[in-house]
C-alpha cells in the first residue's frame, strides 16, 4: 500500500501508519521507515478482526486535515485514487464521502460496485473502508463505530455501520470511478465471516444502533393497554437498541395520561416519543367504538363505517411511516399482544432481500382464517385469505398487527384506502408484490388477537377510569382484520 500512495498524483498532505500493537513484531515499522514523510505511530488498541480503533487513533491525530482516506496495508490503489476521490466529493457539499469500486483480487476475484441509495444502506453494505471522508462529518457521529465481539469472535459490518450513521444524521455518500484493489486471503475478516456459522444470517452483520422502532397506533381499548404495554414488557429484544413511537388517535385525556406516563417511565430504550392524532374518522363516534365494531355484510373491510376506518387507517400508518427514523418499523396494533420472543424471531428471519416479516394473528372479520391472503391477480389485486400454515413462507399480503417492516415500504407507498385492492394494507403490500419484493409469514410465530370485547364488567371498570365525559370522539387503531 505505501507503494501506491508514493505515486499518487496527488500527494496526501500527511501519511499516519497506525500499528494496533498486536504482538511485539517491528516489521510495520521496519516497512514504514522505508518511505521519506511516512509517519509511525504503536498504539496499543487492538480488537480482533475489527480495525476501527486504530483508525479511530488516526482520526484523533490527523482530524484537523479536511478530509481523511483509511486504507488497509495489504491492498492497493491506482495512481489516481486520492486524486478522483478528492474531485468527486468535491462536487456535493452534502458528501461526507466518496467512494470507489472494489476490485477483489487473491484467493477469489470479483468487482462490488453500488450506487448511495439511503434506503439501500438498511439492507446491504454499500462501500468498504478505503473511502475519502470529511473530517467533521466523522467528528459529528462518533468517529469509527466499535463493537465488542461476540461468542464468536465476531463483530457487525463495522464499515457499512459507519455509512448508516452518516447517513442518519443527514449526510450522503458519492460513487467514485476509480478502484481500489482489495487482496482477499484466509485470514482476513470475509474469510472469516464465510467461515461463521451465522454467515448467511443477516441480522448479525448489521449494527443494531437505531434499526428498529416500535409504533403503536393507540384506538382507546382501555381493557387491553396493561396486557399490551406488559408485553412490550416481556420482550427479549435487548430495550436498549429499540426506540418506541406511541401514535394516540384514542382520542381521549385518560389514555394519553396513561400512555405518556408509562413512557416517562421507561429509561432502558433507546427513545421514547408520544403523538397524539385525536382527529374523528366518523363524527359521533368515538375511536373504541370504531375500532370494535361487528362485522357487517356488505360493509367495506366487512366493518360497520368500512370506508371511513380504512381511510383513517391508512393515514395513520402512512403518517407513522414518515415519522419513523430507523430501517425497520415493528409494526403493532393495540390488539394484538405478542410472545415475549416476537421481535427477536422477526428480525431473525429479516434479510437483505425482504421487505416484512409477520406474526401470525386471527381474523376479526373472516372467520377461521389469519390475517393473511395472497393475490390472485396482481393486475386486478384480487386476493384470497388464508387459512393458516407452518414454517417461514413468502405471501402476498398480512396485517400490521405484528409485523417487522421496512420503512422504505411506507416511503414507497404511501397505504392507499382505495385502490384495486380492499384496504390498505392490502393495497400497501400489493405495490410491494408488483415491484418484485418479498413479505415472509412466520406461522409459528402465534399472536393473541383480542377480537371479542371485555365483558360488561370489565368495560364498566375501564370508563370509570376515563375523564369525565368518557372518550374525547377521536381516532381508531387497525382495520380489526
């Protein structure tokens, strides 16, 4: 690599060899003392197969130079490299990097070429580390993202983490055309991943900072808040990488109370957020009302008031999916309580190529069978329910009562209440079938539906509970499918 950079046409201001001190062996020096300006510097912070802490020391030393380039001492770049990565970024003051080809040469030969695409970076790595990088954009996120190893020694995409993160706090990236030659063999960090167990599970090659957020639309069924907040709960998804989004259409003064004070009480999550939408879908009635309603023959959706609840519906998920920040949106209804292990099993069965996963709940409004249906005619969106199933199986279309979603699937959209299809959901996920992509049914991932409504006693109990008046007349949760 010191080589290659001695004949760059144009000459970086300053070359830093950070050696990670692992192991006693003067070589790196030895090679370093070869070329005039080449500066050196042991530090002794190394972490496996991850070289982000040293490339973290190289930012503290050189990070008043404008731009900085991380290379790796076993590859090699053309004599123009810095030149055409010092244009490109040059030419969009909103880049906090540019980025080159990747031409794999060694033990296997290939060529990675992607373009920036934001919504590319939630399923796939785009660059690898040898980009040219502005200073202050790398200040603002931290620097190098550092991960512990896990019980196998291994660590996320430590690159493709770093472009999230930019990419997070608003900056973009820009392609490069020029290569940069990166020498595969047996002891590098992609052999090593091929060697994994887990190699072709995704979810561990993705950091897990800011992926997920919860979003609950809240319709005001006061009998279920405790067992559906208790589930929350339960989860074995680790709180702390998970942000929650409570969106209220309830409507009313005692369900907000309860919900913002639960959130204020929750310090373990990543963020909290609370909205409330008390606007009426059906003036007179109020969301409970709507949201609970007896199937109708003939109706829209086979609900009483079908076209109003789909219409406010699907403005409300279309409005969750523009406040939503992270890749991925735990999609869940207020009446639908999930397994303590329902967001680890959907992310686990996320990949790269696949746009939802759900859960599998009962149908309020077609009896015996779930939540679920695939389309006929992709031309007309005509569809068919589905009775249930096992396993993992790609579908057409499922409920967002417990479904891990991508975000992009929402910005694509948006839900429409009309359309060829009935509903929104199910025109939301027959857009995503006629663009090619994938939603995955998880049928022994079983959700408790509560379609019946609590006894007289219980729902005695709860309008006690409320402000005077009982429920303000505000939104609804769900097309109670």
């Amino acid at each position: 690599m010191l080589g290659s950079l001695m004949m760059q046409t144009h000459r970086p201001d300053r070359i830093l060899v950070v050696d990670d001190g692992d192991g006693d062996d003067p070589s790196a020096e030895r090679v370093a003392r070869r070329y005039p300006g080449v500066e050196y510097l042991r530090a002794a912070v190394g972490c496996g197969l991850s070289g982000n802490p040293a490339r973290n020391v190289g930012l503290r030393v050189l990070g008043d130079l404008p731009y900085l380039c991380f290379l790796d001492d076993d590859d090699m770049v053309p004599p123009d490299y810095l030149e055409a990565l010092l244009a490109t970024i040059e030419t969009d003051c909103r880049a906090a990097a540019s980025y080159p080809r990747l031409r794999f040469c060694g033990e296997s030969q290939g060529r990675w070429d992607h373009p920036f695409e934001p919504a590319l970076l939630g399923r796939t790595n785009i660059s690898g580390v040898p980009a040219l990088i502005r200073s202050d954009a790398l200040r603002q996120v931290g620097g190098w993202p550092v991960f512990e190893p896990d019980r196998d020694g291994l660590v996320p995409h430590d690159d493709w983490a770093l472009w999230r993160r930019l990419r997070d706090h608003g900056w973009r990236m820009v392609p490069a055309p020029v290569d940069y030659y990166y020498f595969r063999h047996d002891s590098g960090v992609c052999r090593a991943n091929q060697r994994s167990p887990r190699r072709d599970d995704w979810r561990w090659t993705i950091d897990p900072t800011d992926l997920v957020t919860l979003a609950i639309p809240w319709s005001g069924r006061e009998p279920l808040i405790d067992a559906l907040l208790d589930a929350v709960s339960r989860q074995t998804f680790p709180a702390s990488q998970l942000h929650v989004l409570f969106y209220d259409n309830s409507g009313s003064v005692a369900v907000g109370r309860r919900l913002r004070h639960w959130l204020m009480g929750q310090e373990g999550y990543a963020g909290v957020s609370y909205v409330r939408d008390p606007r009426p879908a059906v003036p007179g009635l109020s969301a409970r009302e709507l949201a609970d309603a007896r199937p109708v023959l003939g109706q829209q959706g086979g609900r009483r008031h079908g076209r109003e609840l789909n219409d406010r519906v699907g403005a409300i998920w279309n409005r969750i999916g523009q406040l939503v920040r992270t890749d991925l949106v735990w999609c869940l209804e207020d009446d639908v309580i999930p397994p303590p292990e329902a967001l680890d099993r959907l992310l686990d069965r996320m990949g790269p190529d696949v746009d939802g996963v759900s859960a599998s709940y009962r149908s309020r409004v077609v009896p015996d069978h779930r939540v679920a249906w695939r389309y006929r005619d992709l031309d007309t969106g005509e569809l068919i329910h589905l009775r249930g199933g096992s396993g993992l199986e790609a579908i057409g279309g499922a409920g967002l009562g417990c479904a891990l979603v991508r975000r992009e699937v929402f910005l694509a959209g948006p839900a429409r209440s009309a359309g060829d299809a009935v509903g929104y959901d199910c025109n939301l996920w027959l857009d995503v079938a006629r663009r090619g992509g994938t939603l995955l049914m998880d049928w022994d991932l079983e959700c408790d539906h509560r379609v019946d409504p609590p006894p007289p006693a219980e729902m005695a109990g709860a309008v006690g509970g409320r402000d005077r008046g009982g429920l303000d007349r505000g939104g609804l949760n769900g097309t109670g499918a």
